[in-house]
C-alpha cells in the first residue's frame, strides 16, 4: 500500500528535486506514436495491466497523446540478448524506445560468467543506442530498480549516467529516484525491510514501485509535474489497477482485479482489523467462484464480475474501522 504520506512524497518533493522544471518545454512524445519497451523481467512484468508500460500509456494519453505501445521485456536477459532483439521491435515501427537493463549483467558476473562486465554493457548499450538513431528512433535510457544496499550495481548506472548526458539522450534515472525514497526514514508504522517500500524482492519493482518508475518515466519525456496529481488519480480509478494473486494456473499466476483506490480502503479496513487485505479480496473472489451458476462457461469471469461488488459493499460495511486506519 501507498501511505498518503509516501504518495505526497512520490508526488512532490522526490520528483521535483529529480528533474528540473524547465525539463523539457513540452511532450517530447507525438499522437499516433509507438514506443517499444524493451528489458528484462523488470519490463516483461511491467507490461501487465497495472505495470509501468501500461502506466506511462495511460499518462500519456491523460495528456492528450494516444500512443501504441510495443513491449519487449523478456525475463532473464542481459544487455547482450536485449541488444540481439532491438531489430524486431524497430521493425515494428517504433518512433521511440526505452532500454532498461542492467540487473542480469550483474547477475552474470556474480555467477561467474562471461559477457556482463561495466565494458560489455557498455558496448552493448552503444549499439542499441546507435542502431536505432540510424533508423531516426527516439531513445530514452533507464538506470536500474536495484535496492541501494546494491553498491555493484552503481559503476553500470554511473556509466549510463554519463553516456546518456555526453550523447544528449533521454535518461530516466530511475534508480536516483528509488534511492531517494529507499534512503530516506520509512513510516513510523511502517513493518518489514524498508525497500518493500519500492521492491517485492529488492530488483523487481512492486505496485508502487511500478508507479514511481512510470512517473519517472513520463517527466523524463516532458509531462509537467503539475499534472502528476491528474494522471495519479486517473491510475487509481485504472480497473486493473491492482492485481491479487489468487493462485497459479496452466498459464502462470492467476490474479483477480481491483482498482487501487479499492484495494487502499480494502488495506485500511484490513490494518485496523489486523487482517492481511490480499486473504480477504481472495475469500471474495473464492466466494463468487462458488456462487457461479452452474451453466457459467467461465466461471473465473464470473467471479471477476463479481469481486468488484463485493469490495465495494465490504468497504461501505466497514467505513469506519478503514476511516480510523488511515
């Protein structure tokens, strides 16, 4: 959960101090544009419907800018297999494309392997770059989601940092901003590792850290900050905004959804309750699963359809316990 607290500070003050007013004197980014994301796991999971690829669409188009997006994140990978796939999505007619990578470089080198050294990022980061300025495609470089206790992976973002200002590239420094929420002193109520702040698992972003990384993002191509609060408020009332898994299908994790002002009061009532919120929208969902009539061709569709009538009574039954919470 977002603290108010913690969104005014993502809202505000971090994002203020990170990029300059006068960052750019209008939205770099044109209607009818596509924008390739390319990475790692960070971006493959950040393509889901409440992960920053998604986000920073929806931002863009709260601004007046439809876009299509082409995301191209694939778990595991190196700058060394993400540079082999830049072709295929410049194929695709992207105008823009952001690159972030980093994490598995270093992950190589930790298991001993050859290829993710600073100098191999490096090279392979210089001929993504290149190849797309070839084909006239816009580039925005992204710094790495890594916990600051990671002090390994700070030569790979300081390469990033100076090659993105010495070749005037687009650069979301994604891993500064994290750094200032992660660094700074968690809630006064605040339980467990202070990077779950940010991080599920101290690299891979959660829903908040989804967020931050789509509002860096979107500074990054010109988006006033003044109109974060509108775009924010807009991703709150996102129907996928919040995912909850609620087990493990043939296809992978099988998760039910809810808008993130919806699973914020859900949380609430659950803290005051000392509740974890995520086992009561699962006992709803299990709840409508078992309601479905019996000729329902998807029962799983039916209980999505359900859940969300359920959350609301339940936030309306139990108003107060969330009002004391917050």
């Amino acid at each position: 959960m977002i603290t108010t607290r913690l969104r005014k500070l993502l809202l505000v003050g971090i994002l203020f101090a990170a990029f300059p007013v006068d960052l750019h004197a209008e939205i770099v980014v044109k209607p009818g544009q596509k924008i390739g994301f390319l990475g790692d796991s960070i971006t493959e999971q950040g393509s889901g419907p409440s992960g920053y690829v998604y986000l920073v669409t929806m931002g863009l188009k709260a601004e007046g800018i439809e876009v299509t997006p082409i995301p191209a994140g694939r778990s595991g990978q190196a700058s060394g297999a993400i540079r082999a796939r830049v072709g295929s999505v410049l194929d695709k007619g992207a105008n823009w494309i952001t690159i972030n990578s980093g994490a598995n470089d270093l992950r190589i080198v930790r298991e001993g392997k050859e290829g993710g050294s600073v100098d191999a990022y490096a090279k392979n980061m210089i001929a993504m770059v290149e190849l797309a300025k070839s084909r006239n495609v816009n580039v925005v470089l992204l710094t790495t989601t890594h916990t600051p206790k990671n002090k390994e992976i700070i030569p790979y973002n300081e390469w990033l940092r100076k090659y993105a200002k010495d070749n005037h590239i687009l650069l979301a420094d994604v891993n500064q901003v994290y750094n200032e929420v992660l660094n700074s002193p968690p809630p006064k109520d605040w339980q467990g590792d202070p990077d779950k702040r940010l991080l599920a698992d101290g690299v891979h972003p959660n829903q908040a850290g989804q967020t931050l990384l789509a509002k860096t993002v979107l500074l990054t191509l010109g988006v006033p900050p003044e109109d974060m609060p509108k775009i924010e408020k807009e991703w709150m009332q996102n129907a996928h905004g919040k995912g909850v898994k609620i087990g493990r299908g043939d296809s992978g994790n099988e998760y039910v959804y809810l808008t993130r002002t919806q699973y914020d009061a859900v949380e609430a009532i659950a803290k005051s309750q000392r509740k974890d919120a995520r086992n009561i929208v699962k006992d709803m969902y299990k709840a409508a699963l078992e309601s479905a009539p019996k000729d329902t061709e998807d029962p799983a569709a039916y209980a999505q359809s359900q859940v969300d009538g359920l959350v609301n009574k339940y936030i309306a039954d139990h108003q107060d316990a969330g009002s004391k919470a917050k």
